[in-house]
C-alpha cells in the first residue's frame, strides 16, 4: 500500500485519511463502504441512486 501524501498535509490530516480510507475497497474496480456489520455496500452515483430508486418503487 502507497501511504504517500501531499507535502502540506499534517500527520493529524494523514491519520484522519487513513480513517476513512478504511471504510471503503474497491473490488473490481468498484467502489465499495464497508458497513459496521462487515457488508459492502456498492457506492453509486446521483443519477444511478435516481434509476434504482425508481425501478424500486415503480
């Protein structure tokens, strides 16, 4: 893992980052948080949230 980081950033910056860094994996190229129960839950974007909200409840 490539822990390198911008001259200006403080180690306080540096360990908040790792913080929520760790929240998240990308399997596959997909983005993934983790959820406290260890489920990945897929991240998705604005308009992709819309289609599944309205496929959902259509």
């Amino acid at each position: 893992m490539d822990h390198t980081y911008p001259e200006a950033v403080t180690p306080q910056q540096r360990r908040r980052l790792r913080i929520i860094v760790s929240k998240y994996v990308i399997i596959e190229l997909v983005l993934y948080r983790k959820a406290f129960d260890g489920m990945l839950l897929r991240c998705v974007d604005t308009e992709e949230s819309k289609r599944i909200l309205h496929e959902s409840h259509s």
